[in-house]
C-alpha cells in the first residue's frame, strides 16, 4: 500500500485520483453536527445490515449478500440459534484488548521496559509534576 504523495489536496479515499490514498478525514469541527452524527453512526453501527435480513415462509431467516458468493450463492438461510451463534462471535470477549500494539510497543519486546518509563516521566515534567521521593517510574 503506498500513501499518497498529495497529503493536502486529498479529503479521504474517493477524492484522490490515483485511488491509492488511504488516508479518511479524522477531524471533526466543533460545529459540524452532520459530520458528529455521521461519525457517531459509523461507531454504532451493527454488525449486520439489517435492511438484507427477511424471514423466509417457514420460519428460517434469509440474509442477502451483498455480493454473490464464487459458488454463485446470493442469500444465506439461517434458523434463529444459527444466526445468533454466528452473530455472537463477532462480538469480542470482554478481557480482550481490542488495540494490537506491534514492534517496539508489543507486549514481548525486549526494549518495550526501557521505552516506556522514560515516557511517563517526560509527561510529568510536560504537566510541571515532580517525582515524590520513592516513586519509581
């Protein structure tokens, strides 16, 4: 994937010519309330489009696909249990951390020790804080 070189003229993926952008527009005015609720809605969305979920004459649900499957398949049929299970495992357990750090920041790195306390004591000095006698960090 390579970024695009026109940082400044591009306003998210469909705007830029090359189609190789993959840079969204993150900020959000304090008076853009369309682009708030806009923002708002993406992060509450479902997991499943509910306007392709019907229910079938004999009881079992239909899900339409947005695309046909490579075997042709257009609709998926499920029994109530069947779609809740699947539903279900999209949904993450609670102990899981749902941001992955990589590289120096993994939880197993070697330097991981070493980079991270000198960050909390930058950030204390940043605020004006000094360190109490005793504590570590």
């Amino acid at each position: 994937m390579r970024w695009c070189r026109k940082a400044s003229s591009c306003r998210g993926r469909a705007a830029c010519a090359s189609r190789r952008c993959r840079r969204p527009r993150k900020h959000v005015h304090a008076n853009d309330r369309q682009g708030l609720e806009r923002r708002c809605r993406y992060g509450a969305r479902g997991a499943l489009a509910l306007e392709r979920l019907s229910q079938a004459e004999d009881g079992r649900i239909v899900y339409r696909m947005k695309r046909p499957l490579p075997d042709g398949t257009t609709h998926l049929l499920f029994t109530g249990q069947e779609l809740l299970r699947r539903v279900a495992s999209l949904v993450p357990p609670p102990w899981a951390n749902l941001t992955r750090f990589h590289g120096v920041f993994a939880p197993g790195a070697r330097l991981r020790p070493f980079l991270l306390p000198q960050a909390q004591v930058r950030r204390r000095r940043a605020r004006g804080m000094r360190q109490r006698p005793g504590m570590s960090g």
